[in-house]
C-alpha cells in the first residue's frame, strides 16, 4: 500500500493547478480581494490577524486549499474543523456599514472561496498554459469538495468556473459592495512592504507587483492602483518570461512545498514508511 494520495491525488486538476509556486501570486492577490469586502474586513478586524501577524494571516489564505489538494484525507478534514471552529465566533455589526458580518454566511464564505480560486487559475495560465473551459469546470467541480469542508452550501454555488467569474465581477460592481475599510488599507500595506520570512523578501517585491496590477480594474479602483500603460508591459513581459523559464526550472523553484512532500508520500515504499515510523 501507498500513501494516502487524500481526496484528489496528482491525476486531479485540483493537483496539477495548485502545486505550482505561482500560488503565491494568488495569494496575495486573493487576499486583496478579500479585504475590499467590507464584511470579510470586519471578520479580520474582530480576529486581529492582520496586525499580528500578516505573514501568517497571507499563509492562512492558501492552508486550506493546500490541506484540501496535498494533505491525507484526515488532514484535510482536520484543517476544514479548525478553520470551521474559528468561523463559529467570527459574527457581529460592522462598524462600517452598520451590517451584520458572519463568518458562516453562505456568500461571505463564497466570495473568500471564489476570489482564491480565480486567482489560482488565472496565475497558472499566465504563468504555465491556457485551460480549456472543461479543465477550468473541472477544477472548480473538485474544488467545490473544499467549498463544502468549510461549509459553504455547494447546491448555491455556481455550477461553472465563468459563472463564477461572472458572479464575482457582478457584485463588485455593485455600489458600496467594496470599499476601503481600515482593514484594506492595512492589507495594502502589507502586500506592498512585505512582512516577509527572509528567504522570500528578495522576490517580494515582485509578488506585490504583479498581486496589484493584475487586480480586476473594479478592484484597482478601490486601491486607488493606477496601471498606466507601461505598468501592463512590464506586467505581461514578465508573466511571459515565467512561462518561458518554468519547464527548465527544478522542481524546489517550480513547486510549492506541499505538493513535493505529497508527491514523496504517494510515492514511498511501503517498507521505508515502516522504518521511518519505528524511528520516531
């Protein structure tokens, strides 16, 4: 027997998107997303977790996603409890639109849920290769399963990865759907500076870069980003040339950590997973 390859394994598209380390990428641009809503703001502010620790909280953004596609089954569901736990007591009025946030409303889990996974697929084709609309609608069937680990009602959710898109553009243009809240502000400045671990400053400023630019003009807006001209060049330039580079990179600078230990984990002879449990 082999490891356990969790609810996917590497033949999902689950697998074949979210290994890739452009992931970071998404991250942040998701959690600038996230942080425009100004009920999701008011769930972070209760919590505190941006001013504690940022880094931490941008680590948060990805856990699930990568607990869910990487992880045992059990570790899955474990990340799925403690994430839901945490929800249980993320509720009250936002002091400012007056309005009720609830970290287990269907619509507030959905657009946390939804803004991390366009982001995830819109790095990957930027950064690897074009999905076919069935691949994109594959994706997002599977990753529906992690919609429903965190309790997001899957029977409401859109049925396609466009409608989802769709679902997400409509409501930003809505009037006073996003606004810069205290708690975006602080989320700006945290992507644009970069609380960091050391091994990641020296690339950061380029993950900020590119979490900023390439927001959904409605986004910008609310940012105050500008992207003039020059700034959609060097933006495109640079995607280009990381899809170029990628196939020749090894897989420490291609591959988030996760997905190297599950693909050693899957893989691994039975006999040396025995050894390895008498060592401890």
């Amino acid at each position: 027997m082999k490891g356990d390859p969790g609810y996917f394994g590497p033949d999902s598209m689950m697998w074949m998107v979210n290994k890739e380390i452009t992931v970071l990428f998404g991250g942040a641009r998701a959690l600038l997303m996230h942080a425009s809503h100004p009920l999701i703001a008011a769930g972070a502010r209760q919590t505190s977790f941006y001013q504690r620790d940022p880094w931490k909280r941008l680590i948060r953004t990805l856990s699930l996603q990568n607990s869910v596609t990487f992880g045992t089954i059990k570790e899955a569901d474990e990340s799925a409890n403690r994430i839901n736990k945490l929800h249980e007591v993320i509720k009250g009025e936002d002091e400012v639109t007056g309005r009720i946030y609830d970290a287990l409303d269907h619509e507030q889990l959905l657009w946390v849920h939804a803004c991390l996974q366009l982001s995830s697929i819109f790095f990957f084709e930027k950064t690897v290769r074009k999905l076919t609309e069935e691949e994109k609608d594959t994706y997002h069937k599977e990753n529906m399963l992690s919609a429903k680990l965190v309790l997001i009602d899957d029977t409401k959710m859109p049925k396609t990865h466009k409608e989802l898109e769709k679902w997400v553009i409509e409501l930003s243009r809505k009037k006073d759907y996003l606004l810069i809240t205290d708690v975006a502000n602080d989320v700006k400045n945290i992507i644009a500076t970069g609380p960091v671990p050391p091994h990641i400053k020296p690339i950061w400023p380029f993950i900020s870069f590119m979490a900023f630019q390439t927001l959904p003009e409605e986004f910008r807006n609310i940012y105050g980003i500008k992207q003039k001209t020059w700034h959609k060049k060097v933006v495109n330039m640079n995607l280009l040339l990381l899809r170029i580079t990628r196939p020749f990179l090894p897989p420490f600078f291609r591959l988030i950590p996760p997905a190297r230990w599950a693909k050693q984990r899957i893989t691994r002879k039975p006999d040396l997973q025995f050894r390895q449990k008498s060592n401890i």
